[in-house]
C-alpha cells in the first residue's frame, strides 16, 4: 500500500508528448531505459533532448529509431564502448539538429529556471566555436564593474524549461518521496521542469523525512507526478549500490549500431522481449 | 625486471605532472589520466602533501556530494589544480576539437562533443592535453572546431590553460606568451625527427631534451597490485585490456 | 585517532582576523557558539558578518560585544524571544553599519561567488527601498529578450567571497568530512568562503564516503580547514537531532540584552563559565 | 460549548483562505499561520485535494531537501500557492514595512528586517498580510520604509501580491487594479465604525461585510487534540502561552 497513485512505464511513456523538451539524465545519474523502450514503441516523434549534461545509448536508441528532432548536449558518446554510431550517423546525414554545449552551460541554463531568472551568466566559452553557433547565447559586458576587468566579457545563457524529466532511480518511499542520494543534478533537473516522472528498483514502506539522513538523499514528491516501479529499469545502464553497466549488452549494442539495418534489428529483438518488470504493488 | 608496458610509461610520465596538485580531476573517458591520478595519490599517501583525486565516473573515487555540477562550480572557484582534456584534433596554439572533423555542423566524421572543456579549459590553472594517437591527423596546424581555445585575449576571465601535451611518442609544455608549444621529453623508442614529422603544426625544440622515464620496478608493483584493480570499477574495458587479460 | 590534525575552539576564533567578512550560518543551520564566546573572549573588532540569511543571538552577543563593524542579513532577531536589544541598539545609535537585504539576495551572491561569476540576476527587490540603500546592486535592462517582457527591468547583485565560515555540526568522520544533512546552505557557504572550520559534536570512527546515503549528506573535507571537537557547541541554539533550543537561557538571554549594563554582566558571567566541554582525542 | 480564544477564531478564519492551495509554506515567527496551515492540511488529509505545508523553522513539517535557498527558488517557480507576510507597518498600498519606524538607515525603532519578503511577494500568488494588532501605528497610511511593495510596473515580473490582510479586528482584501484594501469581514466585539477609526489608511466598504465565524466544535477539538501539540514542537512559546498554560 502507498499513498498515491502508482503509475506503469506505459502510462509515463504515454505522457510524453511530440516535440516536447525532455530532460535526459547522464549515465551515472539513472537512465530511465525501460520507459525509454516505451517511448520507441510508441513512435513518438520529434523529441527534443536536453541531456545533463551527456547522453549514451539512451540518446543513441531514441536518436536511431527516429524519435529525436534536436539534441542539446555536451556529448553523446558510449563512452568506453566508443562512440555514439547513431549519433554520429544523424549529425553527419543532417537528420537531426544538434545545439553543441559544454556541460556548465546545461546546468546553468537549468539553475536559471530553478531561480525563475530569465538569463544567467557563465565564464568561459568565450572564443569557442560552440558560440559561434548557438543564437540563444550572448556576451555582454560585465554590467557588474570590477577593479580588475572593466571591460571583462561575460557570455549570459537564457533560462531553459523542460517539458517532462523521466529518471530511473533507486528507492521512493510509501508517500512518493524519491531517494537520489549524491545524484543531485537530478533535483535540478526536477526543478527546472514541468512534469517529472521516476521509475525505481522498489518501493520502502517508510517515510524518508521521518531521517534527517535520508531526507538528505531524498527528491520531495511536491516536484513528482508519477512513479512506476519497474526492476532493472536502468539496464543496460548501472544504477549505484544496484546493478553495474552490462559490459556484454553495451558491446552488443555498440557493434549493432553501426549500421542503422542492424541497429534495427537490435531493436526489434530489444523490444519484443520483456527485459523489466514493471510490477504494480 | 618485468616488461613495462607502454600505457604504464604514460601513466607514470604523466604521474609525474602532478607532484604539487593537492586536488585532481578526472574527467569521462580518462582510463590513462585516471590511473596516474591515483598512482600519485598512493605514493603520496605516507607524506605531508596529501592528493587528492576526484574521478567522475566514479562513486567511491568522488570528493563531490553537489551533483554533477560541483566539479564545474569547484574548477571555477580555483580549486582544482589540474585537469584532463583530450582532443579529436588539437592544434600549435593549443586550440582543441572535441566536436569533429570537417565542417561544421555537417561533419565529415562526428565525435562526442565538447563536454566541460568550454569552461574548464579557461579556470583550471593545470590542463594537461593527452591524445594517445600522435599524428599529423590529430595534432593539427589548425583545428576544424575550437571547442575551447588555447588562449585568450585579456577581457575575458582565464585564470587558467593549457600547460602540458603529452602523447605516446612525447610530452610538450606550453608556452601561453609566444602561444607555442615546447618539447621536453620523447619516447625512447622515436627520434625527434619522427616526432617533427608526425606532429601537424611547429614546436620549439629543446636542447636539454630528455627521454621518457622507465617506472622503477617499485611503481609498477604499486601500479599493477593496487591502482589496476580500483581502475577496474570504473574503466573496466581498459583495466582488462591491459592487466587483466 | 582521525586522519587530520584537529583543532581547538580557541585556535578557530584565533583564525578570524579583525576587519574580516564572516559567514554566519541562521538559527537552523549551526551556530557555532562556543568559537563565538572565543572570539568576544580575543576581542575581535571591526568584523564584518555576512548572515544567511539571518542571525539571532550570535549576531546580536557580538554587536553588544563591540566585535562587529558592519552586518549584511535579512533579519537579527530573537525569534520567539522577541526583536534582538543589542541589534536594535546599534542600529538606533548608528553603532555599526547595515546593509539591508534580502534572504534570496543572501544566497544568490554566494552563488555567485560559487560559480565564479560576477554577479547574479534576481527577480523581486525593485521598488523596495532596500534597493535604494544598496550601491552594490544594480537594475539592468534584461539583455536576454523574450517575448513577453521586451523592457523587463531585472535587479542584479555582486559576487560576494567570504573571508570565514565558521558553522557548527553533529559529526564529523575520521577524514574530516563533515555531516550536513540538509542544510545545504552550509554548502554555498563553504563553496563561497576563503577558509572554513567547524566545530561538532562527535567525530566517528567511519568515513561518510563509504555509505552513499552518509555521502549525501557530506560537506567534503575538501572545502574544510580545520575541525573542533565542541559538546554542545550550539547552544543556547539548537542541533537537529542533538538538542532543541535552550529557551530559559535565551528568556535571560532576552531580558539582560535589553540594556548594555544588564548585557555586559551577563556576557562576563556567560564568559567565565565553561558551558562547553572542549576535548580534543 | 467550550470558551473559544480569540487566536483560535482567527486561526480558524486563516484556515478558510487557504481552501484551493496545494502548497503552503510558513516562514519565520508565524505561529498562527503556521497552526493553521496544519489545521487546514488536518482537514483535508483524508479528501483527494491533499495540502502540504512547509514550516521553515520545523525540521519535521519541513518538504525541501536542498537547503534554506529551496523556499525561494520553489516560490519563484511557482510552487507555493500562499505564503504569509507580516509588517510592523502595512499601508493602503499594501506597501509592508518589516525594518522599522523613523527615517532610514537610523531609525527611531529597529525591528528585525525584511527577511524573504522583497521576493516572496512577487512571485507567490496568494500572500496573506498578517499583523494581529490593528491600530493606527501598524496600519498606517504610508509606511516608513518599504522592505516590499504592494504594486509593480508592468515591467517588473509579478506574477505574485497580496490577496488578504488579516488583523484581530478584520479580514481585507486587496485590489491589485484600484490600488485598495477592501473589508471582508469584521470581528464580532468590533463594530465597523472602530475598524475605522484604528485603520491609517482608507479603505473600501463592503456591502456584504460578514463576521468572523465562530469555529465548530469539532474544528476545535482537532485544533486542540492534534494540532496544538505539533506546533508546540517549533512554536513553543506561543503554544505554551495559548494551550499549555
């Protein structure tokens, strides 16, 4: 028994929208793969992925199965198991639009949403190429005049809202609070976003708030609107003090991708099987 | 003694790039970079000036409690003394291209992307450049897309830069002043012309130039019997290949 | 045994130099008395103490102690035990100076300095007359245009860099992390300060690092300078989990600050006591 | 029936206005806000409009996680559907004054400071003006010093002002357009004619001024059984005074 309104994976897939902005957690922060299938079988179309701040074979699936329209991102890569061959294949055949970033921007693009500032600054950047193309920055003159640097430029990112973050995680409790523990990224993702889903491992019959120490670790429900319970959901991915990355899947994946008819194939096996299971309690 | 292997010459090499860091970073996709950190670390561990080393893709090996953004925050703040970037192409006045190759956005050939490198190029005051693949493809006379720029002019805020390239055939420091880099050290096992030869864009020659260390057979146990297995957690592809095979 | 060399209380107020800008931590998040008596005890003066985002009886013992030279908080109150006497006193008799702000301002100029940038936007403040007090701030044009608000007017605020946190915990671990639970402005705090000590409770004989739940709630021994061992290092205030606040002390606390006479004997008496049990191990 | 205090009744009347909020927070040294808040998250605890309340200086009835900073960037997202302002003076504006009486920066009277309150009511939809006493010294026709203003140009980003005014005597309301308080209802053991006469500022009239209302029984005994011993926990002063003496 919990006191709110368990949801499926197939219901959380279904309440992503075409063309909305998604926020996509990193590797190391919880990839939601079992409503990402979801979301592929679906057919949605037109995503728009707003990675915090790289993506892996998450961004590479949706990308490969034609549901992203534009990616902003630090990175896409499969890390040790080498680069992202759909990726590389959508920016290279201009299939996809890319909005190329480095990761303090994506977190403070978020962070100027959280604060409801329309703009925030960020040093660095300046005389890169990924300035160069992206119309939705601009450099200033620092308006806030030091000793030092009176004619300091300083680039200001625009505050970015997302549509909808799906993140797997490991435990929420019986009132829908979700453990994120050092993940803290996650809670500005949350913040910075109009609806959040959670997938995780399982669900405790406590109150977080009822430990000052896990309060700490905790996500508070008042930024959550659903959680599905769905066991493994991160695979192939690793979720910590759970499950390591699949080394075996990964290379699986990375040797299929190549190849968008391979990949295909990849796929329709990935989908027909149940890998998750997504239990109600 | 025990064949040294090549990467173990690089780790030890660029171990010894850190000797006064007090906090180290370790970026994505850093296996030989991550390995040295923590070879230096050991060895230190007895003395007064402790290292610190902070791999990312890590959960045991983080200092950080703040999220993902903390290593960014912490770099900014000046409190990390030396991180890694690497470089699809990296070019003589230490531009580097993480992006790809040809023109952009329709590349030729797609690479992962710029990740930190836009902003801890500008604030770490120690970068060390590592490319493992020394040729006229990778070090460049000028890179197709500056994810970040060697230098900077003197309105914009850099307390930090480039200071080092290492590569399997040599290691460079880099002069920010006459924006050029300077080779100090090569691999025994290449002449300097083969260097000249296979490096895209000029450099000052040294004449104290020295060879690579060969690691003490004292760093190689310390290597093999206590940093190979903490690598194997977090860069398990790379730990096999190399110690575990 | 800990893996660090630790301090005592009276090193800590001997570290705080005069004219120096203060990081003092609110009611909720630790205050460090026992170092505070410390530093009346050295004679401190013209410090400047930066609250956030607001102070209760440490600020005020310290303005009657003729430590402090200026004060930028939201509030210096006694909260139930009613408004702060020495406080009111030196403002009244133009003792010391304020710089009026506002909680969110407080955090934003910390957060600032945390990511290393000059300055911060902040929506709120104009038409407050605390904007009209404070030279540092300033109202820009947006520079960010959106549709809606082409002429929207936004307030900026400094960078503001701590020269000294002092906060008070329930533990630290044998490698010098400290636990923060979720106070996490102590955080922002201790990103945003130059040097930074803590006095706590207890040190255990774990490292935090080991539990990712304890890791959550980890201020890193990275950002610390020196750790005291303090019993009861907070009160009259309170520490979650440890003890509440003491409010008869604070009731006399109250009633003696309300004249400097009736302060100053009460401050020799609090002085020449030893209320805190200051042991190293 | 039992002997109602006057505190209770406005306790009870505070409850009423937050009937269609998901989300209220209390800040500092509001114990009658903060009680009922509970009363009305009590109320409602097993119907399907749930109500959470955040008491900022409670450990316990506290929903944020990532420090004291949280209140102000969730309001400023727009999560916090009513939050509560008090004032030493409040004018006809709706101006606030929480930093004391007298020309500015020496002034006659210090009191404690503005707090969150010059963004705070920007950005939160329903702020609740709540000042018990109700004379010409707190309610006063233009404040000394304003830590808030009731009004902004349009381009300055409101999306947030006061809704109400709520003193011993009466419960106003405010008109963001005419710039006015209007009186909603009045207190019993006052006629309309002293709320006059202890108000600074003008307000307007109310063909259809109603009473405060008498709490029910039952929304006594939850008041007295279940909430009173919570807000002992972090308003205990207060607590003590009204219940526990």
């Amino acid at each position: 028994m919990v006191n709110f309104d368990l949801m499926t994976v197939e219901t959380i897939a279904s309440k992503v929208e075409d063309n909305s902005l998604i926020g996509i957690p990193a590797d190391y922060s919880g990839v939601p793969m079992s409503v990402t299938i979801e979301i592929i079988k679906r057919k949605k179309r037109n995503l728009r992925l707003y990675c915090l701040p790289l993506t892996t074979i998450q961004g590479d699936m949706l990308i490969g199965s034609g549901c992203v329209k534009e990616i902003e991102t630090a990175a896409v890569t499969l890390g040790e198991y080498g680069q992202a061959p759909r990726f590389q294949d959508a920016i290279e055949n201009s299939k996809i639009k890319i909005k190329d970033s480095t990761c303090p921007a994506l977190h403070a693009q978020l962070q100027a949403t959280e604060k409801s500032v329309p703009f925030m600054p960020l040093r660095g950047i300046i005389g890169s190429d990924l300035y160069h193309n992206r119309k939705d920055w601009s450099v200033i003159d620092n308006p806030m005049k030091t000793h030092s640097k009176d004619d300091e430029k300083i680039v200001i990112l625009p505050a970015v809202q997302l549509d909808v973050l799906i993140f797997h995680a490991a435990k929420a409790d019986i009132n829908g609070n979700v453990q994120i523990g050092r993940r803290r990224e996650l809670a500005t993702l949350a913040h910075a976003s109009k609806k959040v889903y959670v997938t995780v491992e399982e669900i405790v019959n406590e109150d977080f708030f009822e430990c000052e120490l896990k309060a700490s670790a905790t996500l508070p429900s008042l930024y959550i609107d659903g959680i599905s319970l769905s066991k493994n959901g991160a695979w192939p991915c690793g979720l910590t003090d759970y499950y390591t990355l699949d080394s075996e899947e990964m290379n699986k994946y990375a040797k299929a991708a190549k190849h968008q008819e391979t990949f295909d194939t990849y796929m329709e096996n990935f989908i027909s099987q149940s890998f998750y299971s997504n239990n109600l309690i | 003694m025990t064949e040294v292997l090549q990467p173990e010459i690089l780790i030890s090499e660029i171990s010894n790039l850190l000797r006064d860091d007090r906090h180290v970073a370790i970026g994505a996709a850093s296996p030989i970079p991550g390995s040295a950190a923590l070879l230096a670390e050991e060895e230190r561990r007895n003395s007064d000036s402790k290292l610190k080393v902070t791999i990312l893709h890590s959960q045991k090996f983080n200092n950080f409690t703040d999220g993902s953004r903390e290593l960014f925050d912490a770099s900014a703040q000046g409190r990390i003394d030396t991180f890694f970037l690497g470089g699809v192409q990296i070019d003589g006045e230490a531009n580097i291209n993480l992006v790809g190759t040809g023109r952009y956005p329709k590349l030729e050939k797609r690479f992962s992307g710029s990740f930190g490198s836009a902003l801890m190029y500008f604030v770490v005051p120690k970068i060390i450049l590592f490319r493992e693949e020394h040729t006229p493809r990778t070090l460049v006379k000028k890179v197709d897309f500056i994810s970040a720029p060697g230098i900077s002019p003197p309105n914009v805020y850099r307390p930090g830069g480039p200071k080092y390239l290492i590569t399997n055939k040599a290691l460079f420091s880099f002069n920010k002043k006459d924006k050029n880099f300077k080779i100090e050290k090569i691999n025994p096992e290449f002449t300097l012309d083969e260097v000249i030869k296979s490096t895209g864009f000029e450099f000052k020659t040294n004449k104290n130039l020295k060879y690579f260390n060969m690691p003490s057979q004292k760093r190689i146990d310390i290597l093999r019997n206590l940093i190979a297995p903490k690598v194997l957690n977090f860069y398990p592809q790379f730990a096999k290949k190399l110690w575990f095979n």
